[in-house]
C-alpha cells in the first residue's frame, strides 16, 4: 500500500479544497495519471499518481479541505514483476461501472459523500476524453456530461469554449416550460449539485451558491486594503486621438509582422513605466518602517477570469517592445481564462494596471493589490466635446483615468504629477518610442 498525499504548493499556500476526485475506489491508474483536482487560493492544481496501481481508498471528499502533506487517499501497488491483470486493465464492465457508480464514499468525519460517478457527483468522471481542470469544473457546475460535448480541438480536446457552446446549445433545444406547469414538474430536471434553493418563512426562493476559495481570498484582501492602507484616488482624463490614429496607421503590417495586435494596454504599460521612473515611489512598498523602492518594473495586468479577477505579472516590462508586450499580455490573458496560470506568474508585481473600460465602466476607483502601492485604472474611450482653445471645441475620444496610491508613502502632489505624467505621454506616443 501507499499514501497519496497533497503535494506541495507553494511557499505562501498550505492548504487547498478537493474539489473532485477522477478516479473511484476500485479504479486501476497509471503512474502520472490525475487522481483529483485541488482549488488553492490562486490556482487549480492536480494530484498526479506517482506509480500505478489500484485506488483502495479515498479518506476526504470533495468541498474538504486538506493541508499540504496530508494523505487523501491510499493506492494499492501492483507487485513489481508481476503485470496487471485483465480485470486491472480492461474497461469496465456495465454491470461494475453501474456498481461503482452508486458506490458512495465515507468519509473521516462520517460524512456520506458521492463518489464521482454518482447521479450528483457528476457522471463526466467515466468519460476519459482529455479536458482541462477549468474545463471539468464548469462542466459539473453546469451538469454537462462531457461525452456530450462536441470539442474544436483537432485533437479532441475539450475547452471552456467548448463546455459553454454546448451549454448554449442545450438551453436553445430545452422545450418551453408551459404556462401553468408546477414548481414539482420543474423540479424533475437535473440541478447543479452544488449550488442550492432554500424556500424561507415567506417561501420566497434564495439560492444558497458557496464562496469558492478564491473567492473568498479576494474579498478577504480587498477588506485587508481598506483597513492596512491609506487608500485615496485622482482622476484626469487622456486624449486617445494620437494613439487611435497610430494603432489605424500601423494595425495590418503589425499583425503581418509580429502575428498580434496592436492593443490599448502596450502604450499604456509603456507609459506607466515612463511615469514610474519619474517618481519611483509609486513602484515601492511599505515593509516594517522602511520604504522598498524597487529598480525593476514587473507590471501586473488585471484579468477578469470566471473564478475572478486575477493579475498575471509582466517580467521585465520595461525591456520589451511593443510587440513582446502585446505577445506577453495576450498569453498571460489566455492563461488566466483557461485556468492555467502558475502561481510565480501571479507573485511579484510591483504595479498593476486593470482595465474596466473593457465592460463599459465610465469612471470608477480601483483598489490597490498589496503590497504594491499604486493601481491605475483605465476606462471606457468615449466621444466628447473637448476645449481646443477659446475659439474651437472638437469631438474627442477621450478616456478617464484613476489612479489610486497608498497616501501613507505617496503624497498628493506626486500622484497627481504621475498621472499628468501618464496623460503627456499617451497623448504624444511618438515619445514613449523616443524614451524608451
């Protein structure tokens, strides 16, 4: 016998919740195999097989939380020299899949808990087709048999994109309910297992849906900012004409040349680094009572992922070009949406940018990401009438820009001169090339 054990994490994460278990009791695996899935603060991960050999037993279930080290479940070593036998290898049966199926497992502290391949667990443990941890845990939030789903991937491989298309498509081909049908006949079809309807006192309908463990991590750092800082926020606005002219002028031969995009957040990186160089406490953090004004510009680019917000960090920013800016940002981005980010591309930041211009936020105040100091926010370009002197007004595009900065090692005076210092330089791009 041998112990299967939570791997280590990381240095800051000691502990993490199984969210499900691919194999059951009784299930033959192969050395390298993934045996469960573990939700940390930050990331997904897995727990692989170290040999092969046959699940015995499986001591915590899914929604537990475990601690680095702690054994989860026991593997039974099949005898060195002697090769598995059939019954180890083949498939199973009808008639032992139905078994396991509606073989429920027992946990430490008394809790019946349903295996993978019970009705409520989630019957996508039988389908082996090769799908991502993100893609397997929105399958199952959503109750999606992934034998079901049709997959883009040449190699047959499932996707996010590939669990929403056929959740679409399953809620376009779902008969109407008809008028005056029952909340019983209703009832009858299949609900997530986790998220729950609670009738109250006034039989009002409230659905009960868990925080997941990132969640919970952000809104415990975002109470964490407002009571360890001395947040406060400026605002200007930046004249996008320049930066909209260049991005029309040179879009088809950049993508020619470089096989991306000329986004809004390459010039905008480039400017914060410009501003941070000018006033380098801004690119800082407060330890004990000393101030640590970092010479590296390591520049987190907010992502919003279905799990939540999450910033990815650029290495270097300040020695990239356009193009391995843009390269950069759209892989990290991918990363993050596919649920594949590590967690050193998540540590070390020293300044953040987030962009919530993209879901058509105005004007709002982003709250800093400890330990870092300074956030700038960008928003919605939008078309407005704008002084040119005292003679002209022209229709401008032009966006708001927040910067929010912990007042207990920036002043006044120097956030609102980075951020005049950001807005001189998006709005004359020739000289972010000019100065590098």
């Amino acid at each position: 016998m041998s112990e299967v054990k939570v791997p280590e994490l990381a240095e800051s994460i000691t502990e993490a919740t199984i969210t499900q278990w691919m194999k059951s009791e009784g299930d033959a695996v192969t050395q390298g195999e993934v045996l469960a899935e573990l939700e940390t603060d930050k990331v997904n991960m897995e727990i692989m097989a170290e040999q092969d050999g046959r699940l015995e037993k499986i001591l915590r279930g899914p929604g537990e939380t475990v601690q680095v080290g702690e054994v989860v479940a026991v593997l039974k070593e099949i005898s060195e020299g002697k090769a598995a036998s059939p019954e180890e290898k083949a498939p199973l049966s009808e008639e032992k899949a139905a078994s396991t199926k509606n073989k429920d497992i027992v946990s430490p502290k008394g809790e019946t808990l349903h295996s993978p391949g019970s009705e409520t667990g989630g019957e996508e443990a039988f389908s082996f087709r090769a799908a991502s941890p993100a893609a397997r845990k929105l399958a199952r939030e959503r109750s999606i048999r992934l034998d079901s789903v049709k997959s883009h991937d040449p190699l047959g491989r499932i996707s996010i994109d590939d669990i929403k298309a056929s959740s679409e498509a399953s809620q376009k081909a779902a008969p109407a309910r008809p008028a005056g049908a029952s909340n019983q006949q209703q009832a009858t079809t299949p609900a997530n297992p986790k998220p729950e309807v609670k009738p109250t006192s006034s039989d009002r309908p409230i659905e009960h849906i868990p925080m997941s463990r990132r969640r919970q991590t952000i809104a415990n750092r975002l109470v964490q900012v407002q009571q360890n800082t001395a947040m406060l926020t400026t605002f200007n606005e930046v004249d996008m004409t320049a930066i909209l002219d260049v991005r029309k002028r040179r879009q088809e031969k950049f993508v020619e040349q470089h096989g991306v995009k000329l986004g809004f957040m390459s010039f905008f990186t480039k400017a914060v680094i410009g501003a941070l160089k000018a006033f380098p406490l801004l690119n800082a953090e407060i330890k004990g009572e000393e101030f640590l004004v970092k010479k590296f510009y390591d520049i987190g680019i907010a992502v919003a992922a279905d799990e939540g917000l999450v910033v990815p960090v650029v290495r270097e920013a300040d020695r990239l070009s356009f193009a391995e800016l843009e390269q950069e940002i759209a892989n990290l981005a991918k990363k993050a949406r596919d649920n594949k980010l590590s967690l050193s591309e998540l540590q070390g930041g020293t300044f953040t940018i987030t962009n919530g211009g993209i879901f058509g936020s105005l004007l709002s105040t982003p709250i800093l990401n400890l330990p870092q100091v300074g956030i700038l926010g960008m928003h919605k370009i939008q078309l407005r009438p704008v002084a040119i002197d005292k003679e002209r007004m022209e229709n401008r595009m032009m966006m708001y820009i927040a910067l929010s900065y912990d007042h207990r090692i920036v002043d006044g005076k120097e956030a609102v001169s980075f951020l005049a210092r950001v807005k001189e330089l998006l709005e004359d791009p020739e000289t972010l090339l000019l100065e590098g």
